[in-house]
C-alpha cells in the first residue's frame, strides 16, 4: 500500500505519497491541501484509496495466470531461501502449468471450480488439449504443483494486490482410492518399494559390461552405497578414501532445463554425509581408477578434462559442467574436477545419460521392465535393514532428514520377518 504524509508550507498543508511509475520505480506525488490538517489528511486518505484501486484494476485486468507465475518466478524465488535444484524444479512446474490453458487464462476470472479440475486432471490424468492422454502424477509432483499455484496465488494477493483472495485455498486433493480385490486368489504379498533382487542385479551388471557401457559404474556405485543419481556422478576422486573405505557426498549434478547447462550443486538436503561401502565396492573402485589412467594414454591430447565455471546470474550462483579435450585452450575461470564416473574418452557421465541407460535396460533385459536408477536406493535400503541394520544408521547414510522416512518409504516387512514375527506368540505361551 502507498504511504504518505503531510506537512504545513505558509497557511496551507500539503499531501504527499509515493506511487509506482510504468518502470515500478517509486515516485514522490505531492498536491496542495486545505488550512486544516484534519481535512488535508483525509484528502490524502482519499486519494491513496483511489490510486490503489486504480492500480489494482489496471495490474490485473491482462495479466494471465501464466504471466503471474513469471513474476512469482522472477520476484519470490530468491537466493538464500531456495536452492538452485528446488528453483529449478518450480520453474519446470510453471513451464507446464503454462502449457495447460488455464496458463493462458485471465488471473481475474480464475476460480476455485478452475483450479480444483486443473489439480483432478493431474491427480486421474485425462486427456490433453492436443489429444494425447495424459497418466496422473505422483503424490510427489502433486506435491510440487500444488506449492507452485499455493505460492502464485498468496503472491498475487499480497503483496502484488493482483486479487483479493486466494482461490488455491478452496482446492483440495481427490487422488484416486485403491481398490480392494475381496474375492481374488492372490496372497495380497506385494512390496511397498520395488526392489532388485541380487539376480535381477547381475543381469543388469552383465549387460552393461557386455556393451562397455560407462553407465556401468554409476549403477554399481549407487547399488553398493544407495547414493542418488546425481550425487553418484557428482563424486570426485578427492570424494572417495579407498584405505579407510568411505566417500564423502558433497553435490549433486543435475541438468537445468530452465538454463540449458549441466550444474553441480549442493545435495537434497544441503548435508555432507559419509557413507562407508564394502570390498566389493572397493574393488571396482580400484579398477576403474586404473582403467582411467589407461585411457588417458591411450586417447592422448583427445583425453577430455572436466572443469566447472561459477556463474553469477540474476543473484544466484551456478557451478556449470564442461568437458574439454587436453589439446584444448582452458578459458579463464575454468577450474578443473576430477570426477569418478567418466566415458572411456575422459568426459563426465551426466545423469541424464545414465538415465537413458536405465531405460533401454527395461527393454533389453529380462525382469527389468519396471527399473528406474532409484530403485538401487530402495535395494541398498531394504538390503541394510532386512539384515539388521539400525534404522537410524540408515537414515545417515541416505541423508533423510528424519528417520521417519527411512522407515515409511522403505522399510516393507517380508513374508518371512512376518512369519518370524508371528511365531514369537508361541514362545510366550510355551513360557520359553
């Protein structure tokens, strides 16, 4: 809201306030009052009042809900409250959201009824504008959406003044029930959290070495520690201690859409953990470390090196990726990386490489239909504490913030921990 004052110049007051030019720069409006102060101060009142309404119905006349998301984008996300990955992930939200055609309609007419069938359409999936079908989401990028729109929409009302209320409020989450099969011959056995058995495992291991494919390493990395994909190829050699076995998580790669740039950053939860791993590991570790002096010689001045640049931009900093062969001029501010997970040519292997990788191993390889790279987190998880493990030591290893979620995502009981469970009773009955 516009301030203002008064002040006596001779025998008359005078009003003045500030107001908000085509640019949004703040300029100083003064008018001649009257010679009472009382009445000076409710001309000023007055003409405050007509100057927000004026500005309120001229901001929000054209503006879309696309275009408010932009300005949320522009004026909210700030550094120091969000990370460069969690900006990243609300501006690849509003990008879809502007997709939708309730991107391009006018903030005023927005209601509740639009807003709740936008959020049921992402919730059941339906049918896009285009015709193609769309699968509902997630609770977890449900999750996401819903932030960005909550987040647009208190922006609109305060302190942009777009809108007088928030119709995000009203709208609530109608996910599909699941349904209770009361007359089928299946046990009902099924895991909360897919996982790899060792079999399906070493499929996978044999196939990519069969092809020398450099996916290879991040997958065993991610299987022996349960490290996420971008932490597995942010890792450096200085990461890693093969004497004492442990490795240090301290980024994260991941690709910026919004930028066009490959990134390294600071991990999901902001947290430098260690994370102990076994011989196996350790071996394969030591291997590829050989592996990749071998091809250092063997590819010569084509060997690439890897380097990151710190970027300043609109406040925030970047710490993009790049590869340049040996023969190449290193530019100024380039500093080089020593990453663990290379192609045989020198260059950093990108999750969204390794992705790829995954995808094509869902067609290729038996039992694997359903793979993703997370599900080695969920098999390194499970794997801990069916064996024992202490919850709250898993909890440090994966880097949760609460040991809840260890527990709640992945710790599905199995049919024999059950049975096991079960027959307890009979020892207490039998005074054993």
């Amino acid at each position: 809201m516009a301030k203002g004052s008064v002040r006596k110049k001779g025998k008359k007051w005078y009003a003045r306030f500030y107001i908000e030019d085509e640019s949004g720069r703040k300029v100083q409006k003064e008018f001649v009052g009257t010679e009472s102060k009382s009445e000076t101060e409710a001309l000023l009142r007055k003409a405050i009042a007509d100057y927000e309404e004026k500005k309120f119905v001229a901001k929000s006349e054209n503006i879309t809900v696309g275009m408010l998301l932009d300005l949320w984008v522009e004026e909210e996300l700030k550094p120091g409250n969000l990370s460069n990955g969690t900006v990243m992930s609300y501006q690849g939200t509003v990008n879809r959201i502007k997709q939708h055609p309730i991107g391009n309609r006018k903030l005023k007419t927005v209601t509740a009824d639009h807003l709740q069938a936008y959020i049921d359409f992402l919730s059941f999936g339906g049918t896009n504008p285009d015709g193609t079908t769309a699968k509902a989401l997630s609770k977890g990028y449900l999750r996401l959406f819903s932030a960005v729109l909550q987040g647009a929409f208190r922006f609109a009302v305060f302190p942009k003044r777009l809108i007088t209320f928030n119709p995000m409020q009203y709208v609530v989450w109608r996910g599909k029930k699941e349904e209770c099969e009361l007359f089928s011959d299946e046990d009902g056995e099924t895991a909360s959290t897919p996982t790899l058995s060792y079999e399906q495992y070493q499929r996978l291991e044999d196939f990519l070495k069969k092809k020398n494919n450099p996916a290879l390493l991040p997958i065993q990395i991610a299987y022996y520690t349960g490290l996420r994909i971008g932490e597995v190829c942010g890792l450096t050699w200085q990461d890693i201690n093969l004497e004492e076995q442990y490795l240090t998580v301290r980024r994260s790669m991941r690709y910026n859409g919004a930028r066009h740039k490959t990134e390294i950053g600071a991990t999901k939860r902001k947290k430098i953990r260690t994370v102990d791993f076994c011989d196996t590991l350790a071996a394969i570790l030591k291997a590829a470390k050989t592996e990749q002096h071998k091809n250092r010689f063997r590819y010569g001045e084509l060997y690439s090196l890897n380097y990151y640049l710190e970027v300043k931009e609109k406040d925030r900093t970047y710490y993009e990726v790049y590869s340049l062969p040996r023969s190449e001029e290193v530019p100024e501010g380039y500093k080089e990386l020593s990453f663990v997970c290379l192609r045989p040519d020198g260059a950093f292997e990108a999750p969204s490489t390794v992705g790829i990788m995954c995808r094509t191993a869902r067609k290729k390889v038996e039992g694997l239909e359903d793979f993703h790279f997370h599900m080695l987190r969920h098999t390194y998880t499970s794997n801990l504490l069916s064996n024992g493990a202490a919850p709250k030591d898993v909890q440090e290893l994966l880097g949760h913030a609460d040991v809840s979620t260890t527990m709640n995502i992945y710790a599905h009981a199995t049919r024999e921990a059950k049975r096991t469970s079960a027959r307890l009773l009979d020892k207490v009955i039998g005074g054993e």
